[in-house]
C-alpha cells in the first residue's frame, strides 16, 4: 500500500493546524491536486474582533516572502502591500539617543535588504481567504486533533463546546502537522519512530505593550518614532523591541527572565524601573497604558525545541513549530515554517513516484538547516541585548560591510545571508566561520595600517620637533 502511493497524486491530505504555516501548507497541497482537510482548533480568527496569537506583529522576511509568491496567488505582493519596511535597527541608550544600524550593506532600498513588519493576524486571515476559495480545501474551525494513529492515518478530532462535546475519528492518506510548538502530531510521531528530541525554556520571559500613535488636534495621526527600523533598547542582560504597526502604533515587547519581571509587582515599582531604565520609551508609552497592560497582558515564554525525524514512512510529517520551535530573536520562525512548505513541495515533486523517498529527503535535507536557525536564534538574542552597542561588534560589522562590498563572492554578512536569501541555514553558518577568518585578517591589516600611521605621525612629529629645538638652542646661548 506503500509503495502505491505517490507523491503529488490527487489523495487526501489532513493538514492540522491553521496558523501561518498549515495555511500555506493546505495551499501548496492543493495545488499539487491533492483534497486537503485543514484541522484547526480555535474558532475562525477571521470572525474575531482581536487576534489571540502568540504575537501581533512580525518580521517577514525573504524566505517567507518567496513561499507567499510561490502560490502564485500574488499573496506576496497583497501582505508586503500592508507590511511596514524596516530597513535597519534603530538603538536606544539609556538616556534616550538613538542610533540607526542599516540591515543592507549597500545602503539600498530593495525589498531584499529590509525585513517587514506584517500583522500576524492580517497575513494569517489572507492564508485563510486564499485556501478557502480553493476547491480542493475543506476549512474545519473548533476541531481540535487530540490523537492520532500514524498506521491508520487516523485522527481523532474533537468539536463542540465544553457543554456539548463530540469525538469523531476520520482517516487521510497522509497527515501534515502544523499544530506548533506544543504538537500532538509530533507526540504521536515520538511513539512510531525512534526520535531524538530536544527541548529548553530559556529563563527569558516576553510581554507586550503598546506605543499608540501620536494624534494631533485635528485628529490626524502619525508615529511616535521613526517607522522604518525596529527599535532595540539593549540592556546586556534583558532587551526591549519595537515593531511598528500601519495603524501608525508600535507594538513593544520586553524580554526579561522571569524573576524581573516577577520582582514587580506594584505600579510604582513598574513606573520607577521605566523610568530609570528605559526614559524615552516610557515617555512614549505613557503611565496610564503601561500599568494598565503590563499587569494585564501576558508573559509568555521562550522555548526551542529539535527534533529528529520529521516523518514517519509515508503517512505523516511535521512542519514550522511543530518540528523546529526557536527563540524569536532571528525573527525566523514563521519564515523557516513557511520555507519547510517550499522544500517539502520540492521533495514531493523530484521523488514524484514514492512519497516516503519524498519525506526521507525532507527530513535529510531540513533538518540540519532547522539545528542551524534555532542556535543562531539563540546566538543573536546576545548579540541583540548585549553587542549592538560595542564599537567592537561596530567595528567587526562595518569590516565585514567592506569586504562584502569588495569580494561579495568571499564575504557576506551572516544577518544578510539569513534574512536576504535562501542559502540554507546550515551554509549560511558555515560560511560565516569560514569568513570570519578573512574579517580576522582585514582586522588585523586595518589595526596594522593604524598603528603604521600613529607611528609614522609619532615619528614625523618627532623629528620635526628635534629640529626645531636644535635650530633654537644656539640663539637662546647667544
Ligand atoms: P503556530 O503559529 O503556533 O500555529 C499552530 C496552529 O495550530 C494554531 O493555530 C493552533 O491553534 C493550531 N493547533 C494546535 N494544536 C492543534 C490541534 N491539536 N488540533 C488542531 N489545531 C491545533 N517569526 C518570524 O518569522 N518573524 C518574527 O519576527 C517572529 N517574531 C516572534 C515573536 C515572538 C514573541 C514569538 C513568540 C514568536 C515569533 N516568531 C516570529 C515565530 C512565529 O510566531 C512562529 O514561528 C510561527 O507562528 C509558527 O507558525 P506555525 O503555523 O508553525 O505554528
């Protein structure tokens, strides 16, 4: 029965979970012919009044721009239509100076050298639209997939309310978990195959808080910062982002372990510690708004999770978080979700014949490249809250802007090859080492080339005054 079943035909296909990569995922699949049921346990977020996802903005970035173009429903263009480019990292000391740090080397305006600020829910309700017009896709909103049986390609799906709650079972050809961080479609993987798993919560914690846009007597808005950077506010041990929102407001998150943020728990504790710690965003939020949602909204927290494999012969496979949860300080994880869909639709149509070849490819090919972007998330969560200020770290990335700009063939920056480009994550890694040796040998030319000129000028200044002492000292004995 295995061996019958190939790759692309039109058969169906349960796709659970409808956040940004489910959606696509449903998408892709139908295109490919297949009938498509897509399982989602919330209730439809295009009919609620406010979006209860895990964050409100986020930033998109080349990866995911190109598998939103890949469904040819010109989806790319209608999110970047409502996104906001950021076109660098604005950072804020602690006495309020800011200082702009450009992601693109070349100083250019094109959408590959910025990211974009998109509204999580607002992308997430075009996904939605798009895969609901799609003949081969069924929407299933309120049915939650609380077991399944890979074997059977069985799920147990509930639906109802608390008050009346119903269990059905259903059975697909192959099951596509989507579900997140906390996947049932993994746990269920965990039981038929013999899966490397790892998980860590890192002490950081995250809440939200709002910078609302400046309104003027006439009513006419406008931001309270500069909308094309996100905003870093770098406290060596915690951080404070900003991503701006088109209705002209900035949504803030603060990072913190969890200690500090439980040590405050008055308004007057809260208040002092903006105040001394983070003036001019605290001037901007206002007293009045950051009591009231940060002992309101809540803290959430980080975790990152690797797993090994992603499939199970030809029956099932899992995407996005469910396979690689990160730490969001790439600003990568719905990106890399969204790429999974890509390389899968690529490994399902190079192995057209047999779709467990097709999903042994995948899980070969993904899952360096996923280990890759959960350490470099890790990685950049230091170098955002303690190494954007150093002139060192300055120093090293305006180095590496040169060399980009003299051998790009030899020396790209990592961020750029991350976020600009879809060189797998893995290479990118790679080759940030490799080249790291050519930034040590300029650092060390530039370093050699200063100390040449001191000494030169040491030396010149020297002499010339030797001279002039001793053209003075027979005068002086006259
Ligand atoms: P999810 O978005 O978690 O969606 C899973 C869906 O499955 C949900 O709708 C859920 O209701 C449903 N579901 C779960 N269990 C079941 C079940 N049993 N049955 C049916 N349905 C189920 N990424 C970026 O690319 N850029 C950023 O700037 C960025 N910023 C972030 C900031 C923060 C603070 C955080 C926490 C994350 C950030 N991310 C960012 C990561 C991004 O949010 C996730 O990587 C992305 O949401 C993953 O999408 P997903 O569809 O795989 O999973």
């Amino acid at each position: 029965a295995i061996a019958k079943k190939e790759a692309g035909t039109p058969q169906s296909v349960a796709v659970v979970g409808a956040g940004p990569v489910g959606a696509l995922a449903a998408l892709y699949m139908a295109q490919l012919g297949w009938r498509v049921s897509l399982y989602e346990a919330r209730s439809d977020i295009r009919k609620e009044q406010v979006y209860h996802g895990r964050s409100i903005n986020l930033a998109l970035s080349t990866r995911g721009i190109l598998a939103l173009r890949g469904t040819k429903l010109n989806l790319d263009e209608e999110v970047l239509r409502e996104a906001i480019p950021m076109r660098g990292r604005m950072i804020h000391d602690q006495h309020g100076r800011q200082s702009s740090q450009a992601y693109g080397v070349h100083g250019e305006a094109s959408r590959w050298t910025y990211i974009n600020s998109v509204d999580r829910g607002k992308l997430n309700c075009r996904l939605l639209d798009a895969a609901e017009k799609h003949p081969n896709i069924k929407l299933k909103f309120g049915h939650k997939v609380v077991h399944c049986q890979p074997d059977l390609g069985a799920l147990v799906v509930e639906t109802g309310t608390d008050d009346a709650r119903e269990t059905f079972t259903i059975s697909h050809d192959f099951i596509i978990g989507a579900d997140g961080a906390f996947s049932t479609i993994r746990r269920a993987l965990m039981r038929c195959t013999r899966m490397d798993y790892q998980q860590a919560y890192i002490p950081h914690c995250y809440r939200e808080l709002t910078i609302q846009a400046r309104v003027d007597a006439e009513g006419n808005r406008s931001f309270a910062m500069d909308p094309y950077h996100l905003h870093i506010w770098p406290k060596m041990s915690y951080m404070m982002i900003a991503l701006p929102n088109t209705d002209q407001s900035f949504t803030c998150t603060l990072f913190m372990p969890q200690e500090k943020f439980d040590a405050i728990r008055s308004q007057q504790q809260l208040v002092e510690f903006f105040q001394q710690e983070f003036p001019d965003a605290y001037e901007l939020i206002g007293r009045e708004s950051l009591c009231e949602e940060y002992f309101r909204n809540p803290l959430g927290s980080l975790i990152s999770i690797k797993c090994k494999p992603y499939h199970y012969q030809d029956k099932m496979v899992i995407i996005g978080d469910a396979a690689h949860s990160m730490v969001p300080f790439y600003g990568q994880g719905m990106n890399a979700g969204m790429e999974d869909v890509m390389i899968l639709q690529e490994m399902l149509l190079r192995y057209q014949n047999s779709l467990s070849d097709a999903l042994d490819a995948y899980t070969a090919l993904r899952h360096d490249d996923a280990v890759a972007i959960c350490d470099l998330a890790m990685y950049n969560y230091v170098e955002m809250r303690a190494h954007v200020h150093s002139p060192v770290y300055r120093a090293r990335k305006a180095i590496e802007g040169v060399l980009y700009r003299l051998m790009p063939s030899y020396v790209v920056p990592l961020y750029t090859m991350v976020s600009f480009t879809t060189i797998r994550y893995s290479e990118a890694t790679r080759r940030s080492q490799r080249q790291g040796r050519w930034i040590y040998i300029a650092s060390g030319v530039a370093l050699a080339v200063t100390l040449g000129l001191a000494f030169a000028a040491t030396t010149i200044s020297l002499s010339h005054h030797h001279r002039r002492h001793r053209q003075q000292a027979p005068t002086s004995a006259a």
